[in-house]
C-alpha cells in the first residue's frame, strides 16, 4: 500500500488516554548504507577534510567581510544597517572559525557580538573598542599557524572580553536584571571541567 502524502496519524484509543502517532514520512528519505562497513561519520569527516584545504581562503573572505562592516561602521556611524551587519558578519565568523581550523578567533568575535548585542544604545559603542576586535581576528587569523603566539591570542581575547565586559556592565548599569540574565554563570559545564 503507497501512503498518500496527507496521510492521516494513527490513533491508538485507551480508556484514560489516546496516543497520537504521525506518520513516518522521513524514513523515506534515509538512504540505507551502502554496505554494512559504511560509515556516514566517517564519510562526512572525509568530505570535510578534502574542503580543508580552502578553509583558511573562507576565513580571510570572512575577514575582509568584517573590514568591510567596520568600514560602513566608521565610515557612517552606528545605524540598523551598520550594526545588524557588524553583528552578522561577527556572529558567522563565531560560529564558523573552529570549523575553519581557527578555533582562537571564535571568542574574539563572540565577544563582540556581545558587545554590539548587548550595548542598549549602539552609538555609544566605542569604534576604539569594534577597531580592537577587529584587528585582534585578522591579526589571530593571519598569525594562527605559529604555535609560539597562541598564548599571545589568549592573552588579547581575555583582555578583550574583559574590557567588553567591563563597557556593558556601565551601559547596562541601570538594568541589573538584564546584567544578571547576561552574566550569570552557564549550566553547562565549561570544557575541560570535571
């Protein structure tokens, strides 16, 4: 029997209760393995290290995005536009450098994300401050291959994120629950911790 695509869920009565079971239709879409040695982890971790190779190309094309909105930025000051694409070009790179292979600049740019997030009025935001983050992902993003500097890179996200920190605690000081919300300690644990 082919199912329809509209196919109703299937309802299991009780006397206390029902069970309302949706149909399967994403089973359709799993191809089976190839083999019973085919691993898709396995496969995927191979796709991604054959695109490895242009991961270093992508981060500096992010890089050059980053210039390019903190140049809109100094160039026109803070509006919607200016921001929302700091924060964008920002957050991509957060999200993308450890896939990239330049795990150190994911806290730089989480940082100032945080800044330009939580910062109530974006024209306050010192572009002393955004030049700073900016500069620290190119320099962190150009000089990642020499192991002798990452503790140099450490040492700049800290004081980044401390200084940032320190600007969002003054901007927000009359909000004490919204300082709460954003600096209260994380459920998870942190990495390393045991």
């Amino acid at each position: 029997m082919t199912s329809r695509k509209d196919e109703p869920p299937s309802v299991a009565t009780y006397a206390d209760h029902e069970v309302i079971t949706p149909p399967h239709r994403l089973r359709k879409a799993i191809a089976p393995p190839l083999d019973d040695h085919d691993d898709p982890v396995a496969r995927a971790e191979a796709a991604l290290a054959q695109l490895s190779g242009e991961f270093a190309g992508w981060m500096h094309s992010e890089c050059a995005r980053l210039e390019a909105a903190r140049h809109d930025v100094r160039r026109d000051g803070f509006s919607k536009k200016t921001h929302d694409e700091l924060f964008r070009v920002a957050h991509d790179i957060r999200g993308e450098a450890a896939t990239f292979g330049f795990p150190a600049v994911a806290d730089v740019a989480d940082s100032l994300c945080r800044l330009i997030e939580h910062t109530p009025d974006m024209t306050r935001i010192p572009i002393a401050l955004v030049d700073q983050h900016v500069d620290a992902v190119r320099a962190i993003t150009r000089e990642y291959g020499h192991a002798d500097r990452s503790w140099i890179a450490a040492a700049l996200t800290r004081r980044l994120r401390e200084v940032t920190d320190e600007f969002i605690r003054t901007e927000n000081s009359d909000r004490p629950d919204y300082l709460e919300s954003i600096f209260e300690p994380s459920l998870a644990p942190e990495a390393g911790a045991k």
